[in-house]
C-alpha cells in the first residue's frame, strides 16, 4: 500500500494521559500536514512539514500539541495532558512540493478522551 | 470571518437532480483550490482539483471566479451514490491547505 498510513486508527485514553500518533506520508511527497476533525465541522488545519522543517503551526493549538518530523519521512503528533476536549478524528495528509498539488489523507486515528 | 466557508447544507436531492455548491475563500493571495468528498467517519477523498479555466470530470463541473473569491462544484445527474459530504480546500498561498466545514449532500430515491 503506497498511500498515507496512519497508526494506530483508534485511541482511548484517560484525561491526563499522554498520546502520541504516528502519519507515514506517500514516500515521494516532501509536504506533509496534520488535522483535526469534530463532528459535523471539516478539517481544522494544525500544523505542516514541508521535510523536516514545521512551517506554520495553528494559533489556535494548545502548547500541549507538538509535532516531530525528523528525517523528513514519517511525522509524530503528540498530546500532553489529554482532556475530553481533545477527543476528534486526526488526520494526517501529505502532497508534493509546488502549487497546485494535490494533499491525500490517511484514514485518520479517532481520538477518544475518557 | 473565516478563511473558507460553505454552507453546511444538508441539501436534499432526488436522483438525476443537478445540484450545486459555493464555497468563498478569504485570502486573494490563494492559489489553488479543490473539492474533496468525505464519507460518515472517513478521510477525505479528493474528488478534483479546481483550474482557473474550470474543468469537468464525468458529472461533476468545477469552476473558480477569482473577482468574487469564490470556487463551485456541479454535480449533474445525482446519484445515491454522490450522498457524502464536499469539503472545499484552498491553498492559502504559504502552501497551508485550509478547508471549509463542508457541505452535506442527500440523494434521495
């Protein structure tokens, strides 16, 4: 399978624990993005690499939010603290280089805070 | 105001219906733009990329007016098969993809 791999698809937690999420991007894609997703609302833009480098992260996120990119290949999302209002549909995407290029998403790991 | 809107719908549709969606964009520095159809509980899937000439796929028409800031998706011929959510996205121009909150499309028999 060549597509976005997200793991792992479904995550229960305790409020207060910590989670951490892994997004293997298409292998040739340079760009790689991380959203989140409620019920009923679309993808809400958190942060993107284009290789290692984050280039923008939201305003809105929380410090408790951090996202890796090491070798400019897979992507970590990490969440500190969890609290319910962290519960939603993570979704990682990635897309080549240049203007006009298409984004593809993984299926998403589903977040629930308990 | 947010960067991208839609209406959120539902639009409820009978089969061979036409229907249409808007979606506006805020930043005129935008480049690109794209409908995505999202299944309950799946990824988005994208569906076309928008082109500044408009461009057609089978039954599904896009079409962008960069003076109003706006881009649209024609679906002719519906089927029950097109019920899903369309996301809009657009490029913001720092290559930040930002999508709307979706509209909810019904076919119904």
């Amino acid at each position: 399978d060549t597509g976005v791999s997200q793991d792992p698809r479904h995550k229960i937690t305790k409020r207060g624990q910590n989670v951490t999420f892994r997004c293997d991007p298409i292998s040739e894609h340079n760009r790689l993005y991380w959203y989140r997703q409620t019920l009923g609302q679309g993808p809400e833009f958190l942060t993107y690499f284009q290789n290692e480098a984050q280039l923008e992260k939201s305003r809105l996120l929380s410090d408790r939010f951090s996202a890796e990119r090491p070798k400019g290949s897979f992507s970590t999302l990490e969440i500190q603290r969890t609290e319910q209002g962290d519960s939603a549909m993570y979704l990682c995407a990635s897309s080549s280089q240049g203007a006009g290029t298409e984004a593809f998403f993984g299926q998403g790991t589903r977040l629930t805070v308990v | 105001r947010k960067e991208v809107e839609q209406d959120p719908g539902p639009f409820n549709v009978p089969e061979g219906a036409t229907v249409a969606f808007n979606c506006t964009y805020s930043n005129s520095a935008s480049q690109s733009f794209f409908w995505y159809r999202q299944d309950c509980r799946k990824e988005p899937k994208l569906l076309m990329s928008v082109y500044s000439s408009g461009n057609e796929d089978g039954r599904f028409t896009a079409q962008l007016n960069r003076a109003s800031q706006y881009i649209s998706l024609l679906i002719r011929d519906s089927k029950l098969s097109d019920s899903a959510t369309y996301l809009c996205a657009v490029n913001t121009g720092t290559d930040k993809l930002i999508f709307g909150t979706g509209t909810r499309l019904q076919v119904f028999p």
